[in-house]
C-alpha cells in the first residue's frame, strides 16, 4: 500500500510539472521506457483461474470505460465470481461515472485472471499501479481495439506483460495478431444490454433528427463529425423539419475541433451541437430523440454508437469500412463507400504512414433523404438492426465465449 501511494504522489508530480511541458511524441516514449521498466511482469506458467478482475477505467466516460463496464457487468449477470479495479484516476483520468459499483479486487492476491481494458501502450503503466504482489500468479488478458490496419510499434513492449489478447471484431484481430509473439488473439462478442427497447417511428410532426455521437479525445479525425455536418446540410440545407444532434464530449482535448464543427455548422439553424457530459439517464433521452444514427468515420475498431443505434431499433447510416462490418450490412443498416487515403491526424494519435476510409457524403446524404421520405422502409430497417444487434451483442455470448476460451475462470 505504501509503495502504491508513493507511485500515486509521484505520478501525479510528474504530470503537472514535467509531463505537460513536453510534446506529445516525447511524453509517449518517456512514459512507456519509465513504465516497462517499474512494471511487475506475470508470472509465465499463470493459469486462468477464478476469480475474475476486470481492470481498466471504470468510471470514466469513454469507450475503454465503456467496454470495461459491460465485460464486468455480464460476467457478473452469468453468476461469475468478478472483482474490479479502477484506474481511472491513476491514469489521469476525470471520473464521470461515479455510482458505477463493483467488489475491488485490488487485494485479491494468489490466483485469478485479469482482463486489462488499458489500450496497448498504457500496459506496463497499468501493471505497475497493480503492483507485484497483485499480478503474481495471476493470468493476464489485454482485451484490446484498435482502428487501423497495422498496430504501431509503440504496442510493442506490451507484449510481454500479457498471456492471452481478446478483440471484438475480425479486423482488429488481424490488425493486432502480426505483433502478438504468438500468443493466442480471441475474437469475443462485445456485451451490450439488450433490456433497451426498440423505439417506434414516430409520427412526423416533429424534425426529423439525425444523431452523431462522438469523443474527441477518440480523435476527431477519425470519427470525422465535419463529414456527417456536410452530409446533412447537402441532404436537408436549412430545412426546419429535419435536425442534426452532434453530441461530442472531452472538448478540452482539442478544443479546434469545436471550432471546426461550429465552422461548419455555421448559418444552420437545424444543426445543434452538444458538448456536455450525459449519463445513462441522459444518453437514453438524446437517443429517443433521434430517427436515425449517423457514423461517417474513417475508422472504428468496433462503433460503439452504431451498435447502440441499431440495439434501439433505429436505421444506422455508417462508412462500409472496419470494425462495424462485422455486424452492419445491407439488411441491417445503410453501408456507405468510401476510398482509403492517407492517415492524417492533427491531434497525433494515429502515426502517418498509415490508411483510413474517406467516406463518401453524397452517399450518405441520399440515404438521410430515403430515411426521411420512406418511414416504413425505415421502421422496416431499423426492426431488423434490432433482431441483429440484440443477438450479436448479447451479454450472455459473451459470457459464454469467455467460459469456452477459459474453462478455469469456472467456480468450482
């Protein structure tokens, strides 16, 4: 404990007063050299075993958090022994989902698997705030996602703190397997409630609303909001009857991304933009307002937003590219094409050198027009997205496929 608290001190001094002073590309090569070296290895002949810990950030509003959530949650709905561990603040992370509750694992010691929601590079960083005597003994599983075609080399030295990889879709399986050093890369369901229901068409005498929903410290290039703002302006212009929600969050990341939505936005009055922070309770009612949900990124290791449109019965418009063709196609959403280009990326997360999808916004703006001219068509669409989403996604898949890969985790 008393090595943990001065990890803590010392972490949270070096954020404020030596890690934001350097760029970005020096702070990243500083913290994975300092982590891999501090960062207690597992031990190589651990076997998975019960308990269950998930660990990753908890209560923290993203898509890593996110997943992490729904992994514990149905585990813990199949009768499986689960703990957690919250690394949210540790990783300098701001806690958003506080009443999200759990049994802390973090002095369960001796045997049980751990399943790492922590992205790659943030591995050995995560597995020194476990510490030793937590990650002895224990089997490690880095469940992962990653949106581009080929993994950066600054993946690399996570390798060796991990037994076993868990991915949701084939394309970051393939994505990740060149770099795994042959270790096993499970394909597993992702875990979504299917307690939400699908929502009827609603008569028109409201707009019709279009819903975009992103993270900016995702990076706004990637999710591409500018590309679903002009889909929607060249499909409906000012057209009072129809309206975009373009709900963001984390502004502060890179707060030019405000500025070119609101740049792009500027002089439609039916385009609305949302940055502030929602909980379930409000995420439920943004969605309830939408007809219909718009992703034109350029790349998603899985689409979380499409899956969660399409669960609640609503027509999904999304570039035909990545993660989500695994489960979004022609019977259960609306696909649009694209051409690979260049990976550019102002915020630096993603490396050049690298390709993604340019979606193609005339596509995507005739598929808004036939959404809204045709309600059956799009009751018909979004009733099959429901069937689809709700098997596809559902906890106990998931619990299932993790019991098949780890017959061990089982209590005795």
């Amino acid at each position: 404990m008393k090595a943990n608290a001065m990890l803590k001190s010392a972490l949270k001094f070096a954020h404020h007063h030596v890690w934001r002073r350097l760029p970005h590309s020096a702070r990243r090569v500083v913290l994975f050299r300092v982590a891999s070296w501090w960062a207690p290895r597992p031990t190589v002949d651990a076997r998975a075993r019960a308990p269950l810990i998930i660990v990753g950030m908890l209560r923290h509003a993203s898509g890593l958090g996110a997943a992490a959530r729904a992994c514990h949650n149905a585990l813990k709905a199949a009768g499986l022994p689960v703990y957690g561990i919250d690394l949210t603040e540790k990783l300098m992370h701001e806690v958003n989902h506080k009443d999200f509750t759990y049994d802390d694992g973090q002095a369960v010691l001796g045997e049980g698997t751990v399943f790492l929601h922590i992205s790659g590079p943030l591995v050995p960083l995560a597995m020194a705030c476990l510490g030793r005597a937590f990650v002895r003994r224990k089997r490690v599983v880095a469940h992962w996602f990653w949106e581009l075609p080929k993994v950066p080399k600054d993946w690399l030295p996570a390798i060796p703190f991990v037994h076993e990889i868990c991915v949701n879709t084939a394309f970051v399986r393939d994505a990740i397997s060149p770099i795994a050093r042959g270790r096993p890369v499970h394909v597993v369901p992702y875990p979504l409630t299917s307690a939400l229901e699908p929502r009827a068409v609603r008569e028109m005498t409201h707009p019709f609303t279009v819903l975009f929903v992103f993270n900016i410290a995702s990076s706004f290039a990637r999710k591409n909001p500018c590309a679903a703002i002009a889909a929607f302006r060249q499909a409906f212009g000012n057209d009072p009857s129809a309206k975009l929600i373009v709900k963001y969050l984390n502004a502060f990341v890179w707060p030019e991304g405000v500025r070119l939505m609101e740049e792009a936005a500027r002089g439609a009055d039916n385009i609305e933009l949302r940055g502030e922070v929602l909980d379930e309770a409000g995420m439920v009612a943004l969605y309830n307002e939408a007809d219909a949900v718009m992703s034109l990124h350029r790349a998603e290791g899985l689409g979380l937003t499409i899956a969660e449109g399409m669960l609640r019965g609503l027509p999904v418009v999304a570039t035909n590219w990545s993660g989500n063709v695994d489960f979004l196609n022609r019977t259960t959403g609306i696909p649009v094409g694209y051409r690979l280009v260049p990976v550019d990326d102002p915020q630096g997360k993603y490396p050049a050198g690298m390709q993604w999808a340019e979606p193609d916004v005339g596509e995507a703006a005739a598929a808004l027009q036939s959404l809204r001219s045709d309600p059956a068509w799009r009751k018909r669409l979004g009733a099959a997205a429901a069937v689809h989403a709700r098997e596809f996604f559902c906890p106990a898949r998931y619990s299932q496929r993790v019991l098949e890969i780890f017959p061990g985790v089982r209590m005795p």
